[in-house]
C-alpha cells in the first residue's frame, strides 16, 4: 500500500503558518521563524540536517492546496506558476486543490501542478495511482493537511516544533478529535524539536 507522508513546522501553540498571509508574508505575519531549523540559521545541528532530509526525501506525487500554491483567490486571473521558481523541488507531480480549473503546468525538473476542482478524496486516489510505490506526500498547507487527517490517510506525520508563540495564525489540528498515532523518532536542536510520528497499527 502506497505509504502517505506529511511533514510540517509548527509554533509551541499549533499554528503551522502566522496571521496575515500575502505576496509579501507567503508564511504569514513571523511564519518564517518556524522553518529557521532549515534556512541556514548557524544554530542548526546535525538533528536539523536530519529532519531537512526527511523534508527533502523524493516522493511519488504531492498533495497541497491552493493557498500553498499561490496568493491568488478566486478566478484564476495571471499566469502564477508557484512560489518556487522554474524548477520547483517537487520534481513528480503535484496535486493543487481548488474550486476553479486550470489547465496542468509543467515545470522544469519534473515537477507538474495538475488542479483538481472535486475535493481532496479525488485528489488522494490520483495521487496514490500516481506515485505507486513512491509514496504520496501532504504537502500543506493547514487546511489541506486536515482534511488528510481527518480523512485518516496519513501513514506518518513529522512535525518540527520551533520554540516560537505566534499567537494566531493557520492550525493545523482545528477540530481533529482523534490523533492515532505514537513517536518514533525525536531530535531536536535550539531551532526545533522534531517528532516523526507512525500511524499506531
């Protein structure tokens, strides 16, 4: 069976991204400080180059929802292909939740955004016949990782603690009632705590 990830960095009080998300603030307002772990702060140590290799590690095909993939709400009225450049690190393809359809958009290094209007189920069975044996990975952002786990699909869920209170902001865990997993693995450093969790068998 095809194994689900997901792996997200999160405030002390469980927000995953801050209040105010924009153009400017993708994360929202101080959603950067939670990804520090990961974007060269000389206090990052071998636990956080750990962690950053269970982020990075390839997988099948991704899941993320629109307001991951861009700022852009409603019809969709410029020609916006990401936050990450020509070469997303994606490299499989990545299914986009969104009311509005889009034609497909290939990007360099293999990575291709497919848009899909009828609900995270649907996008979760073309994923996992996408990527096989690879795995599917939730991307994000909250609202997405939600409806996987209250839809009991995530195999294993990697959380990265920053020692950071953002005080409102995206939840991720708003009105999930049952948590059926246990840790594996923890690390940590000044930056983050990093928990990898499985689903309890």
């Amino acid at each position: 069976m095809t194994d689900t990830t997901c792996h997200m960095s999160i405030s002390l009080d469980g927000f995953v991204a801050g209040p105010d998300q924009s153009r400017e603030d993708p994360l929202g307002k101080r959603g950067i400080e939670l990804h520090r772990w990961h974007l060269g702060d000389e206090r990052a140590n071998d636990a956080d180059a750990t962690a950053t290799g269970w982020l990075m590690r390839p997988r099948g095909a991704y899941i993320m929802g629109r307001n991951m993939f861009g700022p852009i709400r409603d019809e969709w009225d410029e020609d916006w292909r990401g936050w990450w450049g020509a070469e997303p690190p994606y490299r499989a393809p990545v299914f986009v939740l969104t009311h509005y359809p889009h034609e497909p958009i290939e990007m360099e290094g293999g990575t291709t955004f497919h848009f899909i209007t009828d609900g995270f189920d649907a996008a979760y069975a073309r994923a996992r016949e996408t990527a096989g044996d690879d795995g599917v990975d939730i991307a994000g952002g909250a609202s997405t990782v939600r409806q996987a786990l209250a839809a009991g699909v995530v195999d294993e869920l990697t959380l990265d603690i920053a020692p950071v209170l953002l005080g409102s902001g995206e939840r991720i865990f708003e009105g999930i009632r049952t948590f059926d997993m246990e840790p594996v693995e923890v690390l940590h450093s000044p930056l983050a705590t990093h928990i990898r969790y499985r689903r309890v068998r």
